[in-house]
C-alpha cells in the first residue's frame, strides 16, 4: 500500500508540475535519492539528471530532465527548485539534438577553460534532455 | 476671436492627439497583464528557495553573501524603464535613487532601463555597470548580472549593495540585497539532512537566491512601469475630451457669431436698400 505525498516542481520562471505521488527519484549530486511518505526533512543540491515521480493515480510515471537546483523534503511535502526543468514530453528531441552537437564542436574547438566548462555542462544538459525524451515510457 | 476654421483645425489635432494615447493605454494593458503573469510566476519558486534559507541561516552554516562588514564601498541598483510617457514613473525612481546615492559617499550604481541610466550618466555618476536598454528581461542577463555583483561583493570590492526599484503597486523602495538577510518567521522540522553538506548547500543556494531577487524586481519594475503608462495614457485622453468640449463650444460660437454678422449685414442692407 502507498501513501501519496504532495510534489512540487518549480523551474526559476513556472510551474512544471504539482500534483500527489507515491514516490518520486531525484538526481542529487551524490547520486540518485529516492523518497516516499515520511522522509526525514532533507535539503538536497541536485545535478543534472532525470527527476522520475509515481503519481498517486494510476498513470505512467512523469519524467524530468532537470539541471542543477534543490530539492526541500519534508514529512509531506517535496519541493524541488530547479535551474532548468523540462517535462520528457515535452522535450523537442530535433533541438536537445542541435544543442549536443554544437556543445561537442565547442569542446572540440577548444577555447578559454570557462567556454569548457560551459560547453561541459551544456553538453550534459543535452545529452540528459535526450536521454529523457527517448526513454521509453512505463 | 480664432477663426472657425483654426478652431476646426484644432479639435481635429486634439482628436487625433487622443487616438494615440487610446492605442497606448490599450497596448500598455496587454503588456501591463502579461507582466504581472510573470512576476506571479516567479512566486513559487522565490517562496520555495526563501524557505529554504530560513532554515539554513538559522543553523550556524556560513557564507560570505550573509556576513555583514564595514560598508566602505557601496552599490546601488537602480531599475528604471526605457521610455517615457509613463507619468512620473521614471522621474520618481530616479528622485529616490539620487536620493540614496547622496547622502553616501564612496557609491557607485548600477544602472538598469534607458531613462535612469541616461539621467545618471549626464549627472556624472560613477556608473559601474548598465543595462541600457532593457527590453524584454531574459533571466540570463539579470542572473549573469547578479553573479557580477555577487563575485564583487565576495572579493570585498563592495561592502553593501542597494535595490532601488518600483513595485508592482507603484511604490518605489529601497531594499538591502547584500549581505543578505535572513527572512523572518522560521520553521524548522527537527534534524535536517543536508545533501552534500549545509555549507555546500549554501554556496549553491545564495547565488540562485541573489538572482531570482533581482530578476523579480526588474519584472516587477517592468510591470509597474506599464501601470504608470495605463493611469498616465488614460489621464491624457480623458483631458483630450474635455479639451475637445470646449473647443467645440468655441467652435459654436464662433460660428454662430458669423452668422448673426452676416445676419445684420443683410438686414442693414435691405433697410438701406427700401
């Protein structure tokens, strides 16, 4: 039996989604946490990474790619703020690709050690979107 | 007395004058509603990260953005709009922000919006950094612009950093965004488990928490801006009526005039004539 707690995902200027879940995966920088009903209070930093929620009703689960952010858990509640968050269906695959191969020629290019960074976490943001739009759907 | 015809003249000017100000006030509305959408849409998450450095800050977790120093060096963040005709949105800000720079010494500004930073630039202020023009704010500016005063303030260039901005109800404020205070009103659930740890939590929180306030405050200044331009348009067609009344009435007048002066024109004539 599950208990549905409420879940709430917040990019810097909307609302990606609000609703129950029985249990939702975050990426953290530590590597993926999973919560339910009742966990501990817990502030989490997250990386980029797909954000995975059971809804409480019987639906396929909701994925996410998001990048970089928080995560606030408390008891019944999760909120999790995110730099950049994109519902997986609503990824536009033909972009997340154009996006992978111009951060791959920047890093291939070679340029100042700030521009690697940047392309560094562009092409993983990328790479995540693509990851997420393709997985195949529960 | 005008002649009828420069009276005609007149009003048609007028007429056109308030046609104008019409079409603003209705552009300005639309901009006003989709402006006020996104400074909503800000709401949850600025809420969700304050609540988190309430807790935060309650622990004994430090970070440079939080402590307060001697303030040698100030900057102040001055938000203004491009454009005119908005009653006196700009010329109000810009009172209050020179205000504030005067009674400190040792300021700099950052300006934001064409109109103030024009308005300082011929006073000879010592601007630091401008945005000019603003056009539509992209969160990328602002959060780029936030890590800039951030890294400034880290390195002790700047020891205060000031927020002159308009609301979203129209009035203008000064807020403090560096050090950073702690929100009020604390609610904390027992132990919390900081993923990595509350110091590193910290490091990425304060910046993201320094961007989406000043992203907010252009937004709402942006939203403000276009209120002032609704009143202000509105005002300005209403006087265009009354103006138009009582250029009509001239107008009537006139002609009325003319015509008994035509009038006894004839009727002297014809007594002349029998």
């Amino acid at each position: 039996m599950a208990f549905p707690f409420e879940v709430e995902v917040v990019a810097v200027d909307h609302k990606v989604f609000l609703g129950q879940a029985v249990s939702l995966v975050a990426p953290a920088v530590d590597g993926y946490v999973g919560v339910l009903r009742g966990h501990a209070p817990l502030v989490a930093a997250l990386a980029t990474g797909i954000l995975t929620i059971t809804p409480a009703e019987k639906r396929p689960v909701i994925e996410v790619a998001v990048s970089g952010g928080f995560m606030d858990v408390t008891p019944d509640r999760v909120t999790i703020l995110a730099d950049t968050a994109e519902l997986a269906e609503e990824i536009d695959l033909e972009r997340a690709r154009q996006a992978r191969v111009r951060a791959e020629q920047r890093l291939l290019a070679g340029a100042s050690d700030i521009d690697i960074t940047r392309a560094q976490a562009a092409l993983l943001r990328a790479i995540n979107r693509i990851r997420a739009a393709e997985q195949p759907r529960m | 007395m005008e002649s009828t015809r420069d009276i005609q003249r007149k009003i048609r000017t007028v007429r056109n004058i308030q046609q104008i100000c019409r079409a603003m006030k209705t552009v300005s509305s639309i901009k006003l509603r989709k402006s006020e959408e996104r400074v909503r849409a800000t709401e949850p998450y600025t809420n969700a990260l304050r609540g988190i450095i309430q807790r935060l800050s309650a622990g004994e977790a430090s970070h440079p953005y939080l402590e307060a120093r001697d303030v040698r060096h100030t900057v102040v963040v001055v938000i203004s709009g491009d454009k005119g005709l908005a009653g006196s949105y700009n010329a109000n800000l810009i009172r209050q922000a020179a205000r504030e720079v005067g009674r400190l010494s040792n300021v700099e500004a950052i300006t934001i919006g064409r109109k103030v930073t024009d308005a300082f630039t011929r006073t000879d202020m010592a601007v630091n950094y401008s945005v000019s023009p603003m056009g539509t704010p992209e969160f990328r500016t602002y959060a780029a612009l936030a890590d800039y005063i951030g890294e400034r303030y880290a390195h002790g260039v700047w020891d205060r950093v000031e927020l002159v901005y308009t609301t979203v109800g129209g009035a203008v404020v000064t807020e403090q965004l560096l050090p950073v205070r702690a929100p009020e009103g604390v609610q904390i659930y027992g132990d919390v488990i900081y993923e990595p740890n509350p110091t590193a939590i910290l490091d990425q929180l304060l910046p993201r928490y320094l961007r989406t306030i000043l992203y907010t405050a252009v937004l709402s200044a942006v939203a403000a801006e276009h209120a002032a331009r609704v009143a202000a348009m509105s005002l300005a067609s209403e006087n265009a009526e009354e103006m138009i009344d009582r250029l009509t009435m001239d107008y009537n007048k006139s002609r009325q005039a003319a015509i008994t002066r035509e009038l006894t024109d004839i009727v002297g004539a014809a007594s002349a004539l029998r």
